[in-house]
C-alpha cells in the first residue's frame, strides 16, 4: 500500500534513548506504543503499514503476543520506516540510495513459514557478497586478547537467542563473524591463533545449527564439516562428538535414520576418546535413540534409551564438570526426550506422561523447547484417538511458534494440521485451524 507509508519517524523519535533500547531488544510492545504517543501512528493505522490485523497489533502491545519471525520485523521495519540496523536486520531496501540498489548488493529473502528453500535458494543465501573479503582486508584491524573475548561473548549470545526465538534469522550475522574469525587467523600470532581456530570451529558449528533450525540441510550439512575440518588436530574430541551429534539430528529429520545412527555412534566413539563425560554420554545415547525410533527398531531404540539414563544416573553430582554446551540436557530432557523417542516408536501412551511432565517443568524461557515437546504431546495424544486433548496441546505449539524464527517448528506445526486432515469437520479441528489461520496472519 504505497500510499499508505509514512516518510520516516521523527528524528527525535529515532535518537532517544528509550525507543533505541526498545528497537534493541526488539520489544514491539513498546515499538508501537512509542509509534502512537510520539509520532500520532495509531494502531489501526500501524495494522494497515505492517500488514496485520489491528486485533494483532493490540495483542502485541498489551504484551499477550510477541514477534520473532523475521519477514514480519521486516515488515514492521518497512512500513514505519524504522532503520534495519535499529532492529538487527541489513540495510531495507528504501534505505539504499537507487544508484547503490542498482549494483549487486544481495537483498534478504523474507523467511516463509512452514516452506523449506531449494539447494540454490540454500546456496545464495550461504554466499556473501564478492567484495566482503576485500573489505575485511581493507579493515586491517588489529586481533588481540580482548577482540577474541568480544567475539566469544557474541557467541554465548547467538546461542542464547537461539535458545529462546530460534536461529534461522541469525545466520548472515553467524556467517560474516565466521569468515572475520576465518580471514583474520593467517595474520595473528601464533598465541592467539589456536583460540581462533576453535573460535572459528564453534562458528561454523553455530552456523550449520542456524541453518538446521531454517530446514536448510544441505547448507547446515557443509558448515557442520567446516566446523569438523577447522577443529582437527586440536583433540578436541568432545567438540568433535557434538558436531557430530547435530549432524545424527539433522539426519534423523532429512530422513536419512541410518546414517543418523552411524554419526551418532561416531559421536559416542569421540567422546570415549575425550574420557566418556557421562552427561556427553548421555545425551548422544538418546540422539542414538531417535534415530533408531525413526527406524522402528524398537529394540535397539530401548537399549539406547536405557543406556542413556544410565550414563545420566552417573553424571549426577558432576553437572559442574561438564561442557556447557551440554548442560541443557537435565532431567526434565532427559524424560521429555525419552517421550519424544516412544512417540516415535508409537508407544504413545507411555510417551504421553512422560512429554506431558517435561512441559509442567520447563521455563517459560525455553520457548523453542515447549513449542516442540507440545507438538509431541498433542502427536501421542493423536495416536491414541483423543483429537480434543491433541488440539488442545497443539494450541501452546501454534502460538509459540508464531513467536519463533524456527522454520523447524513451524514444520511440525504444520505436519501436525497435515494429519488432521481426516478430521476436518471435527469441531475441535475446526477452531485449531482458525487459531492456525490468525497465527499465520
């Protein structure tokens, strides 16, 4: 609606402290709320520049819905004329001025819900523009002790907004620290260049996460053999058994459950080597697990759990020592995963108490997590013909994961409405797929 944009937002707007700090933190509650008292946009006319519902903006200003898909902040960038970098984002294409637009700068493709991109969408996207490189070398900036620590710090950071909204729209930030960290090891000391080599290794194992997570597999494969090749010769071999164990996931949903098994037994072979931390352990035995529930090879599946929750009895008491990295794996994990590994097996009605008293236990932090295991639960409770109580479950998933920048769960979600089919003239299908339409929306 072109003649519906503003021409930009008032500069004092843009310069205080409070909508800089509301930008950052991408708190769209106070977005808007500043929008209307500052600049008069009042929220049926943000509704109409962002293109959503004024029923959805009011939800998201009274703090009963937030926004972490990425087409949608970019549309919420577009149309109040909020500067990309306020935000996070690259440079919006109104902000080029049209002689650069002209030139080959890249522009971001909007994330699309519950679709995965081809393998040359996947590889676009995983190439940066030619001249980044000569810029970097043109930076010429020194490496020293303190960059290294920055660059870990945003690291631990990337990790902790994947945890909580997802990664798909972390990958170009991902990506360029991981060719700066990749560009700049030839040039530093011989002291500094082993931290960043792994600095480097843990990059590109955060990339091939990020791009696992936005159900670009093939991209996500060759980053996780990056992040392999770049932490050779370090034995490292318990950073080795976790790229490893993100590769058995990525396997276990690409549909390839037999090479999910072999990566996750290398994994384990990996981490024996590095002494056998028994929390390590325990989490790689479960990896196994679903790949061999994928399968349905029950028995084998059994046996991984078990060995799993035995590795875990033993890591009692020594969490402290373990990689941090795999701390998440607790007890509330441990169950809910177990249930996940029945489900997939069938075994429906063991794995519902279990799926459902992980929920009870988790964080409203967590939120990626609880939108999976909801969609677990509600997939046990469907196995076992109970529709109401799995729509009802569904519902937590469908509203997290409109919260999310997670093309991964938006993928179950959404194979969750594909088995819902033969129920459509349910009523209890019926209302699920309007609260599906209005999360869409």
């Amino acid at each position: 609606m072109p003649g519906l944009q503003p021409q930009g937002l008032p500069p004092e707007l843009l310069t205080s402290p409070e909508w800089q700090r509301a930008c950052q933190q991408r708190d769209f509650a106070s977005v808007f709320r500043l929008v209307k008292v500052k600049a008069g946009i009042y929220p049926s006319r943000v509704a109409a520049l962002c293109g959503m519902t004024p029923s959805r903006v009011g939800e998201i200003m009274s703090g009963r819905r937030r926004l972490a898909h990425i087409d949608v902040i970019e549309r919420v960038a577009d149309g109040l004329r909020i500067p990309g970098a306020m935000l996070g984002l690259a440079h919006r294409p109104w902000e080029i001025p049209p002689s650069a637009a002209s030139g080959q700068h890249p522009r971001r493709r909007p994330a699309q819900k519950f679709a995965t991109a081809t393998d040359s969408e996947q590889e676009s996207e995983a190439e940066p523009g030619r001249g980044l490189e000569e810029l970097l070398t043109l930076a010429d900036g020194r490496v020293t002790r303190s960059t290294l620590l920055a660059l870990r710090s945003s690291v631990e950071d990337y990790w902790r907004r994947d945890d909580e909204y997802g990664g798909a729209s972390m990958r170009p930030a991902v990506v360029g620290h991981l060719r700066y960290v990749t560009q700049v090891m030839g040039s530093v000391p011989d002291s500094l260049r082993r931290d960043l080599q792994s600095l480097a290794a843990e990059l590109a194992r955060l990339a091939g996460w990020a791009y696992f997570d936005a159900c670009q597999y093939s991209t996500a494969r060759s980053y996780f053999t990056q992040a392999l090749r770049l932490s050779h010769g370090q034995d490292d071999y318990l950073f080795m058994a976790n790229v490893l164990s993100c590769m058995s996931l990525q396997a276990t949903y690409d549909g390839q459950p037999s090479d999910a098994v072999a990566l996750a037994c290398k994994a384990q072979d990996a981490a024996r080597t590095a002494g056998g931390q028994p929390l390590v352990m325990s989490m790689l035995h479960m990896r196994e697990a679903f790949a061999h529930a994928t399968l349905r090879d029950a028995a084998s599946c059994h046996q991984a759990i078990g060995r799993s929750r035995e590795a875990y009895e033993q890591a009692r008491g020594q969490e402290a020592e373990a990689p941090s990295w795999v701390r998440y794996f607790d007890e509330t994990k441990l169950i809910v995963d177990t249930g996940i590994a029945l489900a997939k097996l069938g075994e429906s009605e063991r794995a519902e108490p279990l799926i459902a008293e992980g929920l009870r236990r988790e964080t409203g932090a967590q939120q990626r997590g609880r939108a999976f295991h909801a969609f677990w639960l509600a997939t046990a409770q469907l196995q076992q013909g109970r529709l109401e109580a799995a729509c009802d479950s569904a519902g937590p998933a469908l509203d997290l994961s409109a919260s999310l920048d997670s093309p991964r769960v938006a993928g179950h979600v959404h194979e969750f409405h594909r088995r819902l089919a033969p129920y459509a003239r349910e009523s209890s299908v019926i209302v699920f797929e309007q609260r599906m339409r209005e999360a869409v929306g």
